[in-house]
C-alpha cells in the first residue's frame, strides 16, 4: 500500500510545443522555439530554437522505460507523450499512481532555452512559460506547484518577472546553472535580485542543463555519457561563488536549492570550502564571512536527488533539513510508477523522522506546501 505523504522536489512539465508560438508577440512567432521530425536523418521528434542543440522530445517523458528500449523510445512524437502532458487531471492519476501527494514541478523544454543567445526572445519565451505553467496548476495548486523561468540579463527586468510570478502563485524561479563569466553571482548587480527573492520567500533553482555556457547535454556527441556525468559541475562552481562571494553572507534569509545534482558530492563541497578558506581565506576570499563556508550551506542551500543512495552514508554531513528526494517524472530518470518502492528499499535503515524530512518535510517546508 503506497503512503500518500510523498512529495517530489523536483518533477517536470512537458511542454506542448506549439505553446511559444501560440502565446510569443508577433515579432517572435517566426523564431519561437517548436519541433522538427527527423532531423539531420536521425528518426523522432527534436525540440530546436535558433542556437541550442536540438533535442529529443520523446526523452522528456521517458519515465518507466527500461534502458534497453531508450533508444527506440527516442524516436518518438509528442503525440505519444502521457496525457499528463497537456492534461493537469491526468497528472493528479499519475500522481496517485506513483504515492506522490504533490510535485514541485520544473520546465523540460525550457531548459535548453538558458542557452539561448537572444536575450530578448529568451525573455519572451520565459514569460510566456510562466503564465502556462501558472494556468496548468491552477487546476490544484496545492498540488500542482510551478516553478518559474527567470533570465538576469536584465537585473530590474528579472525582478520584476520574478514578483509577476509571486503573484501568479507559482513556488520558486530558476535561474542560470551558471551566468555568463563576466558577471559571476558576487557581482552585486544582482543585490536587487537576491533581495527581492529573500522578501518574496522564493528559493531560487540551479537545475542541471540551465548554464549560461552551453555546457549542456548534445545528443548527436559521442561524449554523451562524459557530458551527462559531469554536468554537476557548473552548479558547484555557483554554489561556491554564492558562499564565498559572500552572498548568503550578504542574505541570510535567500533560499538556493542544487536541483537534479544529487547530494553525495556535497559533504566533500562543504569540507573542501571549509578547508580552503581557513587556509587561505585571508589572501583569496572575496568576501568577508562570519561562519564556516559550511554553515552557509547547511542554513541556505537545498539539494535535490531522484535515486542516487549514496548520500545516506553521510547524513550527518549534510542530510534530511537539506535533502529532497524528486520524482524526476516523467522524465527518463525517473523513479515513476515505483517510486514507493525505491523509498522504501533505500531508506529502510533510515529512522523515521529522517525519512519523512527527506520524502517530505524538507519539501513543504521549503514551499509552503500545505495538504
């Protein structure tokens, strides 16, 4: 019998393609992101705009697919995508059908849109994002919980999308995985950015696949799996430049949260900070800090994972006030439809306080999750 306290901190939408199109200003439309079958000769559906690497669509509602089958799963449409893809009613079925009582729930396709060089399209196309996403949970938001697209280009513009999506109920904001180089997150051009999210009590997500860089995931490379394994490393290069730039310093009550990085490698962040600044902290830190480059993480960062067991090893390093376990659905790595059994398998030895913060308490408290 599945236990309906579950809650997943990091799922995804899969948006309709024709969306951008349907909601961009006319002077976008010719240059909204959509879809384009067999590209380059390679059979499926590939989501594509202007300079990104095209992907495939059929890999954002993977979710359930034995590993052997990917390949032919691939190739498909978004006409075989779940019916959860357009249909907010069908997602609260598949919901109940995984255990799960409510979802923080990212973009799939607008990902890859981070990379965008057209920054006034990439505005555009985050905006018209926002009001879809906030339309489709509205059918049940208390479990339906959308999370924001935000672009800092523009550090006034960007706070005020972000209050625009306050307003409009939706949970948190992503921003870049990581920025452009010249404008690292310490840069305080974006004290008014941090500020309004700390009053708005909006915790802002660095997902995988959002840098500014393009260090993304190219499915025509060789180097897929070299490229999948390291993505997590454009955010642990944010998250020191937050601690040791002095921004968590600067505001204490901003929220971050690492999202589908796992969680292992953080007990060695937080070691390796800590052994770096006492050592050299007064010749190369930025910023002044009142508290271990540690403690900063343990009061303001959160880490998402979907089924990596690892980090258990080391809970009392960085664990369930931090730790949250995610769904992932429907994407490929999801744990959909056993997500139940994945729980119950890898934190059987955990106690029970523990797990409820990891499947569910962190989770609501961190959203203002309320059921």
């Amino acid at each position: 019998m599945a236990d309906y306290s579950v809650i997943s901190a990091d799922s995804h939408f899969v948006e309709p393609p024709s969306m951008w199109k349907e909601r961009l200003d006319k002077k976008f439309r010719d240059k909204a992101p959509h879809t384009v079958k067999d590209l380059n000769g390679k059979a499926g559906e590939y989501f594509v705009c202007e300079n990104i690497s095209p992907f495939p669509v059929a890999a954002f509602f993977g979710a359930g697919v034995p590993s052997a089958d990917l390949p032919e799963h691939n190739k498909k449409g978004m006409d075989q995508a779940p019916a959860s893809v357009w249909d907010p009613a069908a997602r609260i079925k598949d919901q109940d059908r995984d255990g799960v009582i409510a979802e923080a729930i990212y973009t799939s396709m607008g990902m890859p849109l981070y990379m965008l060089d057209d920054v006034e399209l990439r505005a555009a196309c985050f905006s018209a994002y926002n009001d879809w996403a906030a339309e489709y949970c509205s059918h049940d938001p208390k479990r339906l919980l959308p999370l924001g697209l935000i672009t800092l280009e523009d550090i006034q513009a960007g706070t005020k999308e972000l209050e625009r999506c306050a307003k409009k109920g939706i949970r948190g904001a992503m921003i870049w995985a990581e920025p452009p180089g010249d404008h690292p997150y310490s840069d305080p051009i974006y004290d008014p950015f941090w500020a309004a999210a700390s009053d708005l009590n909006m915790p802002l997500s660095l997902h995988i696949l959002t840098g500014r860089k393009g260090t993304g995931i190219d499915f025509f490379s060789k180097n897929l799996a070299l490229q999948a394994t390291t993505l997590y490393h454009e955010v642990e290069r944010s998250l020191a430049v937050f601690v040791l730039g002095g921004v968590l310093e600067r505001f204490p009550n901003l929220k971050v949260v690492s999202a589908e990085n796992d969680v292992a490698w953080v007990p060695y962040f937080m070691w390796r900070m800590d052994l770096i600044h006492g050592r050299l902290g007064s010749m190369g830190t930025p910023a002044e800090l009142s508290m271990k480059p540690s403690d900063y993480v343990k009061r303001q960062v959160y880490a998402t994972f979907i089924n990596e067991p690892l980090f258990i090893r080391t809970l009392d390093l960085y664990g369930p006030d931090n730790a949250m376990w995610s769904s992932d659905y429907p994407h490929t790595a999801a744990t959909w439809p056993r997500s139940q059994d994945f729980i119950n398998k890898t934190f059987s030895e955990l106690d029970e306080t523990a797990r409820r913060k990891i499947v569910h308490d962190t989770a609501a408290k961190l959203y203002n999750i309320e059921l």
